[in-house]
C-alpha cells in the first residue's frame, strides 16, 4: 500500500501525549496510548502506515521503521509548529476530530443533546460536535475559542474552515 502524502496518519510516543492532543485539534489522525511499548507503537506504525513520532533516537534506529519524525522541541507548541511545518494541516480536518479518542465529529442538534450538555450551553450555542465513539460533545464555548487562539497566535495556523462547529 503506498502511503498517501496528502493526509498522512500518525502514531504518537509516550512522551508526546500533550501533542498528540494538539495534533487531533488541527485534525490530524493520531494514534496514542499510554502506556505502550516500543513493539506496539512500530507495529502501529507499519501496519497502518502511520507516520512514527517520536523523541526517541534509539527508537528510529530499530530494524524495520518506516516514515518517522524525530521531534527536537521540549515545549508542545514548539513540537506542534515542527510538525506543521513538515506536515501541513488540511484546513476543512481543523476542529474536526475529537481531541480524547481521535474519531472524526459528526454535527449534532440541541436536540440530542439535551443529557449531555449543560443548560446554558444549549441556550446560547447552537452548533455542536459529537464523538459518536466516546460521545464526547464539543460546542464553540470559551475553551474552544482559546484553543482557536492560541492555534492563530501561537502555532501560526489562520486557516481553518469551522466544518463541523
Ligand atoms: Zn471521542
């Protein structure tokens, strides 16, 4: 199967779960577990094609590793521009995934949300996203909108279609 360049998928070390976060933020497919060992994470990796990340030099220099991105940066967002530099991110994907499992969000109406998200959300929001596997709810509350910030200010990403919030 040949890797296609355009929306590559990620496999995430242990050390990277503050990345692996932002990075599902800015809709890229990230696999991470934590804890995991060396020969899941290379087995993911290969199997599924997935792009290793990693901080581990000792890691990359084992038999059999495919793709890989050796990351240099301590801070996150540091280690968030790194990746966006060699990977850019596919605007319409940014917001899009949900940041605790990795799945694609569907849009969802107040209506079925009614249980899981508080009152005065359902009041003052109108467009929400769930994680049809962990149900996790997502709207454009404040959170939200730092996290949009702080993607602009920080990381530099300006383009991002708001698809499903
Ligand atoms: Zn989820």
């Amino acid at each position: 199967m040949v890797q296609d360049h355009l929306d590559p998928c990620f496999v995430a070390d242990m050390m990277l779960g503050k990345l692996a976060r932002w990075m599902r933020v800015l809709g890229y497919d990230v696999w991470y577990k934590n804890p995991v060992d060396d020969e899941t994470l290379l087995a993911m990796a290969r199997e599924w094609h997935r792009v290793l990340m990693t901080r581990d030099t000792r890691l990359v220099r084992r038999r059999g590793v495919g793709e890989y991105m050796l990351i240099r940066e301590n801070d996150p967002m540091d280690q968030l521009m790194e990746v966006v530099r060699a990977y850019p991110p596919d605007p319409g994907h940014v917001l899009g995934r949900c940041v605790r499992c990795n799945t694609l969000l569907v849009s969802a109406g107040k209506e079925d949300l009614k249980e899981r998200v508080p009152e005065h959300v359902c009041l003052t929001e109108s467009k929400f996203g769930r994680c049809l596997k962990c149900g996790r709810v997502y709207w454009q509350g404040t959170h939200y909108r730092q996290m949009v910030r702080t993607l602009r200010e920080r990381v530099g990403v300006e383009e991002m279609q708001e698809r499903l919030l």
